[in-house]
C-alpha cells in the first residue's frame, strides 16, 4: 500500500527527472539563498507558500508534485516582481535563475 509520503516523494523524484531532463541544475535552498543575495535579492520568509503544481501540458500532462513557492524581494524590500522593482541586468539574472535552478526543501520542489 502507497502511504502519502511515498506517492508525494514518487512524485518530487519525477519532478527532479523532469527538470534535470530539461537542462535545469539541482542546487541547495541555502546556494539558492546565497545566489540571490550576490545579485541583490533575498527571500521573504514569511510569505512561503506550500501548494501543488500541475503539469498541463506535455511529457506528465495531469501530473502533480509539491511546491514550496519562494518570495524573492530586493535587497530594499520591495517584491521582485512589484511594478516598480527594478529592471536591471540582476533581474535580467533572477529570470535566469527562475528557469535555470531549482532546489528540493522539506520533499518539496522550491519554487521562485
């Protein structure tokens, strides 16, 4: 008998295949911190958000893994993603990062 645990771990390991397939490097929530803050952002901790992702479309269509969504803020406070953040080159990197890294948290796929 599958418990929980292990349908949820199955699937963050499918996940971890799927992106590691697609080109994506597996670094530590800690490295991820750490790239961040070189570029000017940090996360806000307080708005961590536990959800499940599905996939729509493609190679696991109607697949679902769990996702521990990340807040990033500029090193001035404001959301990474307000209409006033900045727009520089270090953001150009954050977008970057959102498509090139991921880390697994808690058997949760982070989500930035």
């Amino acid at each position: 008998m599958r418990t929980n645990n292990n349908a949820q771990a199955e699937a963050v390991h499918r996940e971890i295949e799927r992106s590691l397939n697609a080109g994506m490097s597996q670094v530590t929530i800690k490295k991820l911190t750490e790239i961040l803050k070189d570029i000017g952002y940090r996360f806000d901790r307080s708005m961590d958000t536990c959800s499940q992702a599905q996939i729509i479309t493609g190679d696991g269509a109607g697949d679902t893994y769990p996702t521990l969504v990340l807040y990033p803020i500029q090193d001035d406070g404001v959301s990474a993603f307000h209409y006033q953040a900045r727009r520089d080159a270090n953001y150009q990197k954050l977008k970057k990062i959102r498509n090139n890294l991921f880390a697994v948290f808690n058997n949760r796929i982070v989500v930035i």
